[in-house]
C-alpha cells in the first residue's frame, strides 16, 4: 500500500462511522482514473467494487463523503464527475504533491499525475526549465495520453495546474500589460478560443493578456 493511502486509511478510520467496503470505493477511484483528476463517476462498477446492492446505498455514501468533504462532485458534458480533491485539501494540506522530475522520463505519468494534476506545485524547479518541460510535450503526444486515460478535468481545475501557471508565466513575460488598454492592473489570461484545450502551449495565439475590466468587456460583449 502506497504511503499516501496509508495516511487516508488512517485518518479515514478515526471517523466511526466510516466502513472498510467505503474506503475500498475511494481506492478504487484513485487507482482507476489518475488521482486528483475528475473521474466520470460509473455506478455500476462502484457498486460491485464496495458490494453495494442498491443505488441509494451508494447515494448515501457518496452523500457521506461529500459532507465530509472527502470527495467533490461536479456536473461535466457527459455527466457526472468524482474527484478527490477534497482529500488531499483537508488531510494533507501540509503535504502538496510536488512535481518530480525524475518521473519526465515516464512522460504519461508526468503529464497526467503531476502537470495536470491540480494539487501538485512546482518544487525548486527553475521557470526556464518549467517552460522548457511543458514545451516538450507535442499536441499528438498529449492528445493521446488524455485519450489514453480517458482523462477529464473541469475548468476550474485546469485553472489550477502546474501546466495552466506555465502558461500564464510565459503570457505575462511576453505581454506585462493588458492587450486592449494597456493597463497593468489585475492581468487576466482570456482564451480567445478553446479549440486546442489542453495543449495551448502550441497555440498561444489563442490566448490574450487583458485587465480585470476589458475581460469582464470580452465576456460581456459575446
Ligand atoms: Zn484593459
Ligand atoms: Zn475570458
């Protein structure tokens, strides 16, 4: 068992209420889709892996974790999404996943686990050599790899990860003020288009710099 589950079991089994067959189902979770990213939530597979027999026995666990904050539930394109965000959030809030570079060399697992896992942050790792990893990956080898892991993440999310701050950092060294007025206060990064989601750092003609104000503008506007 992984130190990381480890923790969880711990902290999981502190809280009575709390069964071995609920914590399988977490288990699963994490170890069927990437940890931290949103998994589209298959009921069936859930109920067979805790032994659950009916639906509302699953809706009451899940309703469980959800006030405790355990795990997050998000309406995506396709459905319904899990993701145990929330975990890591209240249990090892002390311990952010720090991004690895030893693991560049299993490049999938980079990408997917840490570049655009949410919760993990940059390490003493210089911004040159951020730029320079994320700059690594092609459009056909991410494209692949999300296939791969039938892999989705929410926007906010996305927002969030090792990969979006790379993106940002080199927006604002080629643009310090906004695009439209010139302003430098509160920079915002405004897609102008989404049609290469996940690899904009081919595409960073798609993005542009702007101020609070001519973004609010943009989306108002359209
Ligand atoms: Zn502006
Ligand atoms: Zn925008």
């Amino acid at each position: 068992m992984e130190k990381q589950e480890k923790i969880w079991l711990e902290k999981l089994f502190d809280d009575k209420d709390i069964k071995l067959k609920h914590f399988k189902t977490l288990i699963y979770i994490f170890k069927e889709y990437n940890f931290n990213a949103y998994a589209k939530l298959d009921e069936t597979k859930m109920m067979e892996v805790c032994e659950i027999k009916n639906k509302k026995t699953l809706n009451r666990m899940l309703n469980y974790f959800l006030e405790n904050k355990y795990i997050k539930l998000k309406i995506g394109k396709n459905g319904l999404y899990v993701s145990l965000n929330c975990i890591t959030d209240n249990i090892t809030r002390n311990s952010k996943p720090r991004i690895n570079i030893e693991k560049l060399k299993d490049r999938e697992d980079f990408l997917t686990e840490q570049l655009f896992n949410p919760t993990c942050v940059w390490g003493n790792i210089t911004k040159q050599k951020r730029i320079e990893i994320v700059n690594s990956y092609t459009e056909k080898e991410i494209k692949e790899i999300l296939d791969n892991k039938k892999f989705y993440i929410d926007y906010d999310s996305f927002l969030l990860t090792p990969y979006w701050k790379v993106i940002k950092q080199i927006l604002k060294q080629k643009h310090n003020s906004c695009q439209r007025c010139g302003s430098k206060y509160k920079l915002h990064i405004h897609h102008l288009t989404y049609n290469h989601h996940f690899y904009e750092h081919l595409f960073l003609d798609d993005l542009i710099v702007l101020c609070e104000k001519c973004h609010q503008n943009e989306h108002t506007n359209n």
